[in-house]
C-alpha cells in the first residue's frame, strides 16, 4: 500500500492524496495522547499533510496538534500543516468574528501559531467568503501573511468560483501572492461544486483541492444505515445539527446500494467512498477525518482500492447513488 504525493494545484507543494484533519475530533473526543496516536497512525501510511482551524475546538484542536506533534518529535521540514481563519475565538467582537478583514487576518494568524507553538504555517486558508469586506482587502492580508513567512501558501474554503478568480485577478494584477488551493467540500453525496462549479478553474488558474468530509461525517461508513450508534458523531453535543443529514432515509438508501459494489471489491464502504474521492485527479488531498486509531487504518486501506475504480466500477458506484 503506497502513499501517492500529488502537487497542490501549480505550486510546487506536495501532499499526500489522503490526509488527515481533526474537525470535531480533537478537543471534543480526544485528547493529546489519542490524537497523536491517530496522527501517528495516519503518518505511517504515508500521511504528510495535517489540517487544521482557528475554529476547530475554540482554538483547543491547535494547541492539541501542536502540543502531539511536539510528543512525536516530528521534524518541522517533514510535515505540512494548515489553519483557517474567519470565524474568530474571540465571540462576538467586532471585527473578529465572521469576517476577512485585514485586522482579523493578521491577528488571527499570530493567534493560531502560538497555539500551535510553530513559527509559520505551510497553509492558510479563508475559511468562508465573506460579503462584507472587499476582496482584494482579503487578498492583500493573505499576500502579506505570506511575505511576512507565516504562512508558505493561501486559499480558500467554500468560496464561489467567481469569487477565487477574482482574488486570483487581483494577486495576479498586483505581483501579489495568488491563491493556490481551495476546501470545498467533496464526497459521493456532495459533487456540485467539485465537478462543475469549479470546472474552469482547474487549467484557467491551477486550483488545487484539499476535500473535506469524504465519508459525509461518517454516513458513507454505514454506521447509520439501522440508527444512530452510540458514541458516533451524531450523538456529541454541539453536533444535533448533523443527525437529520447522517439518518436520512434517501442517503441511507444510496449507502445500501453501494455497499453491493464494495463487497464485491472485498473493501469497507469507508474505504471506497475515500479512494473514490481520491480518484478525481483535481482532488490534490482527500482530507480524512477518525475519532480513533483504528479508522484511520482502516481509512487509509483506501489506497489500496483506488487502483480497482475501474469504468465498470466507477458506474456502478454512479449508480448506486444517482
Ligand atoms: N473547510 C471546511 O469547512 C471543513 C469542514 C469540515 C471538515 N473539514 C476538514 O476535513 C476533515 C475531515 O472531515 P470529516 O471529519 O467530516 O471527515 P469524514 O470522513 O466525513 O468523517 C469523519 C468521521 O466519520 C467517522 N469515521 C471515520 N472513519 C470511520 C470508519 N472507518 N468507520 C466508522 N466511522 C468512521 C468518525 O466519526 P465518529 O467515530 O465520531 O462517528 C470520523 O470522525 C476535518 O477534520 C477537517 O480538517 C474542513
């Protein structure tokens, strides 16, 4: 089972096609020695990018990393790792909160390396558009967050395909640092915005895709085909808002008819709905997301069933959840 490493986007950055990020998991189910368990688990398959957010935890799931990389005694060279910005820590403070201004961009980045406890992140990304403030403001805190060695590269995350362009027109108007890469969200249930929306972007700019969510918060596992199973992630608190999506009957139906196709190649559901992902060559990284060591095993199996994804497959798994 070999790791694959693939260029984010047009820069020269590799990643390794599945990643892992800690969303929900670090801070609200595990603690530093699980996490670097898990982190430790997904670098041995190969793993060389971590993601991460300002957000994720209140801030808590950056000083867990930190403080797990710092315990496994990784060398910084040896690594890549993320945070985003626009949600803010800090409430409901003006200017800190739900916003790309300049003061919050580079506020924020310094807040989110002293939790880490590193001196620059590899990537930064905005987190969400945001209406409120110019885009080439945007642009000029990300370009300078860059120039001052905080951060090696930036994008986005979830924003409109006219919106990535015009930042990219406005770097490339103003000899700034462009955007490189942007986290869209992207599984068998979440296609859209991968495979159309940013259609032109991939050859007109050089877009790079960290996905998030391949197992559609762990839907595409199965786990929720007969109910919701105890300790899964729709039974944290703070997450009700996730239990409609996870134990609706249409999904669930669609789950059902792929785990035909998954048998048939001897894999989990978890790990073909992960090496499908993983298949579109766009996909720079598959950010995986385990609330234990034993998923991210059984996760990073995928590597293993990307070879498989035949014509005959790939249309039988369009199939099953068309
Ligand atoms: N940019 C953004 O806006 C954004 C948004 C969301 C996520 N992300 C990034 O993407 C990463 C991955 O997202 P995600 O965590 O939602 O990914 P996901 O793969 O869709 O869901 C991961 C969750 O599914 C369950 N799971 C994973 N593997 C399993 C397995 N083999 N068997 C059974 N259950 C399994 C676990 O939850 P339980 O065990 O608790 O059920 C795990 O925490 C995040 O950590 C974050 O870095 C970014």
């Amino acid at each position: 089972m070999e790791m694959q490493y693939r260029r984010l986007g047009r820069s020269g950055l590799k990643v390794s096609v599945l990643s892992f990020g800690s969303w929900v998991t670090f801070g609200d189910q595990l603690d530093v020695g699980l996490a670097a368990d898990c982190l430790a688990a997904a670098r041995e398959a190969g793993v060389n990018f971590f993601d991460n957010a300002e957000a994720y935890a209140g801030g808590e799931s950056e000083r867990i990393m930190g403080r797990a990389i710092d315990r496994l005694g990784w060398p910084r060279h040896s690594y890549v790792v993320s945070t985003k910005l626009y949600w803010g820590i800090h409430g409901a403070t003006v200017n800190m909160s739900h916003t790309l201004n300049r003061k919050y961009l580079l506020q924020g980045i310094e807040g989110s390396l002293e939790r880490f406890g590193l001196e620059l992140v590899d990537l930064v990304f905005c987190h969400r558009p945001d209406p409120d403030t110019p885009v080439e403001e945007t642009v000029w805190a990300m370009s300078d967050i860059v120039s001052r060695g905080q951060a090696l590269y930036w994008g986005t995350s979830e924003w409109p395909a006219d919106d990535i362009r015009a930042a990219w027109e406005i770097a490339e108007r103003h000899h700034l640092h462009k955007p490189v890469m942007e986290q869209p969200q992207y599984n068998l249930l979440a296609r859209r915005t991968v495979e159309r929306d940013y259609a032109r972007l991939y050859d007109d700019i050089g877009l790079g895709l960290t996905t998030w969510s391949p197992l559609a918060s762990g839907l595409l596992t199965g786990k929720y085909l007969d109910g919701v199973p105890e300790g899964s992630r729709a039974t944290l608190p703070g997450y009700e808002w996730l239990r409609d999506m996870l134990t609706a009957a249409e999904a669930n139906a669609k789950v059902r008819a792929l785990a035909d196709v998954a048998s048939d190649l001897g894999c989990s559901l978890a790990q073909l709905a992960i090496a499908w992902c993983a298949h579109n060559p766009r996909v720079s990284t598959v950010i995986t997301g385990a609330s234990r060591p034993e998923q991210v095993v059984e996760n990073m199996g995928a590597l293993e069933v990307l070879p498989h994804l035949d014509d005959a497959v790939l249309a039988r798994i369009d199939a099953a959840v068309r």
